[in-house]
C-alpha cells in the first residue's frame, strides 16, 4: 500500500498532471496562444494568468542550473519519504499523507514541467539535458527499490507479518517490482520521446561538413579578391 501509494504521488499523477496540461481549463492560462511580433513583443495573449506568466518568463531562456537544483529537491524529497522511520511513522499516522502526497506532487510537476511540453509551458532546458534528468529519476527510484528487495531484514519496523501469507522479505520483493515498473513506465516513454526529436533536429553531419567547407571557401575567395 506505502510503495502504491508513493508511486501515485512521485511520478504517476506529476506526469498524468503535466501532460494532460489543464492550465487553460483550471483558468491558469489564456486560451489564446503566444504571439510575438516583429520587434519580440508578446501580442497575445492581452490578459496573463499564472502559467502565461510562468512561461513568458521561461521563454528564451535555457537554465540547466535551476533543472539541476529542483532535479536535486526532487530526489531529496523522493527519497525522504521512503527512509524506514518515516514510512513507519506515516504508516502509524494517517494525517502523514497529506504533507507526502502535496510535496511529492509539488516538486514532481515542476521536475516534469522541465522534461515535456505543457502549453502553454515549454521545458527550458535542452533535450539532451532532459533525457539525463529523466534517466537520474528513474535509476534513483530503481535503486531505493533494489536495496529494498535485496534486505534479508525488513526495512519497515510497522509492517508485521500475519498468518500464512507472503513473508515480508516476498512482501519487499514485490514492493520493488511494483516501483521498477511503475517508474518504468512513467519515465521511459520520456526518454525515448525526447532522444527521437533530438536525433530528428540534428543536421546530418555530412551536410553540416559540406556547409563549413563551403564558408571557408567562400571566406578564402573574398579574401583573395580584397584589393591591396
């Protein structure tokens, strides 16, 4: 139930949330799409709400710093909620939930903010960079998962076993399949999405050598021809 519940809250409804992008229909956003003319200067939308805000200021502007800092929080926050006290501790007080799930959720959409497009919201770092972020997610969630499976001894001092059902060293084991492929699912399809568009915006590097050959050619032959 804790590992379903961390789940939820971590990746799967941040990126349900993000990708669906309801800014427009939650009135966080102008219906009307960015318009920029000639000089630069934001057309449309006339009124800005919170998100139009939030991109405008994202537009342009590439900040692999800021992705790092909150990718940092992220794994902070992730991992927290899954060290063995606290998980007991929440599994003995249900109020625990809400300070979990509003924090995992918080800090996961602004991470995914940073790795899909959210119209009117578009990531401001590059692909490649997003593909890293990605991968670092999941292989931290994998990780915690493992060390979790291979214990010989419970991690969770609140979870007993009772009657003749799974073992809790099964019960672990389990735990770890579920946040492998709920993870999996989640931040693959990402990773994969971002590297197919990076591949297709790359120039391919026999024209690009073509092209550099052809300036310096035609840098030589100016030159030549300046008088003296």
């Amino acid at each position: 139930m804790q590992a379903t519940q961390f789940s939820l809250f971590a990746f799967v409804i941040p990126a349900l949330l993000v990708v669906s992008a309801p800014w427009r229909f939650l009135g966080l956003a102008a219906r009307e799409d960015f318009e920029v003319d000639p000089d630069g200067k934001i057309v449309s939308p006339v009124e800005f709400r919170v998100m139009d805000r939030f991109a405008s200021a994202r537009r342009g502007v590439t900040s692999h710093i800021g992705a790092v800092t909150l990718l940092v929080c992220y794994l902070v926050v992730a991992i927290f909620w899954r060290v063995a006290p606290i998980v007991d501790y929440t599994n003995r007080h249900a109020w625990m939930l809400v300070p979990e799930s509003l924090s995992l959720v918080a800090v996961g959409s602004l991470l995914w903010l940073d790795l899909v497009e959210s119209p009117p919201v578009s990531p401001g770092i590059t692909r490649p960079f997003r593909i890293a972020m990605t991968a670092i997610s999941m292989w931290t969630v994998w990780i915690v998962a493992y060390l979790n499976a291979m214990s010989h001894d419970p991690w969770y001092g609140s979870f007993h076993h009772v009657g003749t059902g799974l073992s809790l060293w099964a019960d672990q084991q389990l735990t770890a399949v579920l946040m492998w492929v709920s993870s999996a699912a989640t931040f693959l399809p990402v990773v994969f999405w971002n590297l197919i568009h990076w591949l297709q915006s790359e120039e391919d590097p026999n024209a690009e050598l073509g092209s550099m050959l052809r300036r310096e050619r035609a840098l030589g032959t100016s030159e030549r021809n300046l008088p003296q």
